[in-house]
C-alpha cells in the first residue's frame, strides 16, 4: 500500500459542519468552477438568504454581482478574485466594492483571500475564498471623512509613519489661504506646525511616539506672516495606517483685537500724558486719583506722589466741597459734567478758577472718572478789569450819547454772563451786610473782625451771596449792588 492511498481522506460535511459559525465569509468552490458552498456569513454579506443565489459558478456569479476596486475601477471578466483562484492564482487581501447587477448604487465592502485545501495526495480538492466584511468600518470612515471635511474648524491629518499630512479640510485652507497641494503630500516640519512653539519639542516627540498632544499655542508660517492658533493632536486610525488628527482654534482675531487695543492704550496714554490741559483719571466708586498729566500737576503746584492714592476731599483740592460732592454724585449716576465753575486751591495757598468736564470711562475692566481742566484764572480777571473800566468810564455818562450808553452797560452785562434775577429785598439781613461790606472793598478778614464771624463763616456767606445774585467776583457783586441804587454804609470797625 502506498503512502498516498494510506493518507486519510477529508471529510467535507465535518470540514462545513466547522467553517459554518466563522464570523468571516467562505465561499468553497470545486475545481470545475462551480460553488460547491458558501457559509451563513457569506450570504449574508451578499444580502442574499440561499446559496444558488450566488450564481451557481463563477460565470454567474460574475453576472449577479459587479466588483469594483475602491479607484472605482471596474474588474473585468478574469479579474474576479473567484476566478483567479479558479486559475491557480493566490489572492491576498484584496479590498474591493461588491454591488448586486441590479443595482450598482447598492456598495458593499468586501476583504477578499483565498485558501486551497488539498487532499490526502497533496492535489487541489476545495478552493475556498475567504471574505471579510469591512462595510460598516468603511460607512464609518467616510462619515468621518464628510464631517472632517464639512467642519469649519481647522483640521489636518497626518500619517505618523512618515508625519506626512494626508487630509487638510477646508477650514484650514481658509484660516491660512495655503492650498491643498500645499499641504499633502508634506511633514508636519515642512509645515511648520511647532517650529514657532513654546513646548513644541514635547509636541515632536508626543507625536513621535504617537500620543495625545494637548492643547498649546503655535504660530503656523503663512505666505507673508503667521497665524497664531491653539493646536492640539489626537492619535485615530485612518483605513489601516495609524494617524494624527490635528484639530486648531484660531487666535489670530484675538490677537488683532489684543493689539489694536494695546495700541489704542498707547495711543491715549501718550495723548493723557501730552495733553497741555490738565487732565486726571480717579477710580469711581472712591474718586481715589490714579493718573494725573504734568499739566495737571503744574495747576496746582503738587507732586505727582503727593496726589496719586488721594481724594480731592483729601487733598483739599476744590474750595467749595458741597459743588465737588454734587459733581461725584452726577458722575456716580452716571450724569456727565460740563463747564462746571470750581475753584481749585493751590500747594502755595493761591487759588485757581477753573472751567470742570468729567465724564466715566471703563479703564481696564475699571469704572473710572477722567477729568479735564481748564485755568481760567486769567481769563476771569481780564473780565474784571474790563467791566471795572466800564465801569469808571459809565459813572460819568453825561457826555456819551444814549446809543453809546446802551452798548457799554450790554459789553459790560456779556462780560458778568446769564443776568440774575434778584432784587435787593430779596437778601436776607446777613447777606445785605456782607453785600454793603463788599462795596466798601473789605477782606474776608476784616468782614469777620466787622461782624464778629470767623473767616470760613464769612467766606460761605459771600458764597451764598454771590449765588443768589448770580456773580462770581467780588467786583460783580459792587456793579450788581450800583445799579440798584445801593451804596453800602460806612462799616464800624473794631
């Protein structure tokens, strides 16, 4: 006997008794061409529910089912991997889109190899055809591939066997203006990513050795410039290669805006700091100074660290303390201040009239108070002697015609400002003294020593005075008390 006749014979119902519960596809066909059977897998693969409904041979099956390789090229008769097999050829994982001949718009995915199985004498008894199902991994893969490419958040992908990008969507292209020509096909050094990167030396070797890369600041070269991002890289297999995923958020705006707002700063800064008027800043809820210009500085004749830190209340900068609170107040509800008459008291005990804008402004995230100033001390005292020549040349009227006289007291009624309203019997007993003191050129001092009041006492009535006949100047307040007819009598003194 013979070895071959002694070899045992395989037996087919156990061998598909065996191959039927494999999750994989087996296809068994006999060398004669025909498909001797097929497991539950392989039908199913096909959508079909019997074996005759795989054509019979390999002829038919060629007519009931089209093939095509992913390139979407067709495979022509003799290019079936069943016919291959048929024809001596091995068949190595193959990839190909099956479609029923009925309808090509229906796409499987199959993996197809083969095997042979021989018999006891070492000859082809049973070709088998082996396929994998790679349908629902494919339909995943181009999900992946529409929603990568519909985001419009920058992405690229890169193969980490040789960093080299093989996917870049759209909104990449968009935030840089590169092509896509510009980007596949090249390394991530080529690109760029990292070479303008704090930590980017631990993104190179995380990638490297294909980890997660978190979140980080880059700046991406672009034709002409940069682009300032936040990149982060996430490790995922693309097909059967493994794979970086590079997501970014763009910062460029924020930058723009960073810039543009720094040199907005710069730009008022140096204007606070030039500005010939004087100008401080204080912090709303306490009115504390916290900028103040040279102009500013020399009104009143102080240090800048003698002001910064302070209130006005502190410095004692304004004399009439009720107006300033009204002022805080108007700005606190957030009322804007305009042309507001206050005088300032000076380091050297001199006095400044000043004009008062203030209005809030938000400075660094801060509810805070600008004041602008003007000094017009100058201007003040130019009206006084205008309305006292005025004055001395109407005290005798005489000879001036009535035309003249009329232009001389308006002149003169121009230069005091709004007319006031108030008559003579409209002071109180106090400011009736105070007034007829004034007519008789008496200081505050000598008011005080007149009518026994202190010097603060006298200066809030000449206050009170002055607001109620709508004047300013002590010379104001003689023409007011003139042309009423009244002179004043002749004080006692102490």
């Amino acid at each position: 006997m013979t070895d071959v006749d002694q070899a045992p014979k395989i037996n087919r119902a156990v061998l598909q008794q065996v191959i039927a519960g494999l999750s994989d596809g087996l296809i068994l066909v006999e060398t004669d061409g025909s498909i001797a059977w097929a497991n539950q897998s392989a039908l199913d693969m096909h959508r079909i529910e019997a074996i005759d409904e795989l054509g019979g041979d390999v002829a038919g099956y060629r007519r009931r089912f089209t093939l095509r390789y992913r390139n979407k090229h067709r495979l022509d008769e003799g290019q079936y991997p069943l016919e291959r097999l048929l024809a001596g050829e091995m068949v190595e994982d193959i990839t190909v889109e099956v479609s029923p001949a009925t309808d090509e718009d229906v796409i499987w995915i199959h993996t197809l190899r083969s095997l042979v199985i021989e018999d006891a004498g070492a000859r082809p008894d049973v070709l088998v055809l082996v396929l994998r199902d790679e349908t629902p991994r494919y339909e995943a893969e181009k999900r992946f591939e529409s929603a990568f490419n519909a985001n419009p958040a920058p992405g690229l992908i890169c193969r980490l066997e040789d960093q080299r990008f093989i996917r870049v969507n759209q909104g990449f292209m968009e935030m840089t203006g590169l092509a896509r020509e510009d980007v596949i096909g090249r390394t991530v050094e080529e690109i760029g990513l990292f070479s303008n990167c704090e930590t980017g030396e631990d993104a190179t070797e995380k990638l490297a050795e294909g980890r997660l890369i978190r979140q980080r600041e880059a700046l991406i070269p672009i034709p002409g410039s940069d682009r300032l991002v936040i990149v982060a890289g996430e490790p995922i297999p693309v097909g059967e290669e493994a794979c970086m995923l590079f997501t970014f958020a763009d910062l460029d705006g924020r930058r723009r805006a960073q810039n543009a707002l720094r040199q907005s700063e710069e730009r008022f800064s140096k204007s606070f700091r030039l500005s010939p008027a004087p100008t401080a800043i204080s912090r709303l809820h306490d009115f504390v100074f916290t900028e103040v210009n040279e102009a500013f500085l020399q009104l009143c004749g102080r240090k800048a660290e003698e002001v910064i830190g302070k209130t006005a209340a502190e410095l004692g900068l304004w004399e009439d303390v009720k107006l300033r609170r009204a002022l805080e107040q108007k700005l606190k509800d957030n009322t804007p201040v305009r042309d507001e008459a206050l005088t300032m008291r000076l380091k050297d005990g001199g006095m400044a009239e000043c004009l008062v804008a203030a209005e809030r402004v938000e400075i660094a995230d801060q509810q805070c108070v600008i004041w602008a100033m003007q000094d017009v001390t100058e201007r003040r005292r130019t009206e006084d002697e205008l309305i006292q020549a005025i004055e001395s040349v109407m005290a005798d009227t005489s000879w001036f015609s009535r035309t003249v006289v009329d232009r001389l007291a308006t002149l003169r009624q121009s230069s005091r400002g709004k007319p006031s309203t108030a008559q003579l019997q409209d002071l109180s007993e106090r400011e009736t003294e105070i007034l007829s003191l004034i007519c008789q050129g008496l200081s505050d001092a000598e008011m005080g020593d007149v009518l026994h009041l202190s010097k603060h006492t006298i200066r809030n009535h000449v206050a009170s005075l002055y607001a109620k006949i709508g004047v300013n100047r002590r010379a104001a307040a003689v023409i007011w008390a003139r042309e009423r007819g009244f002179l004043g009598e002749q004080p006692k003194r102490r």
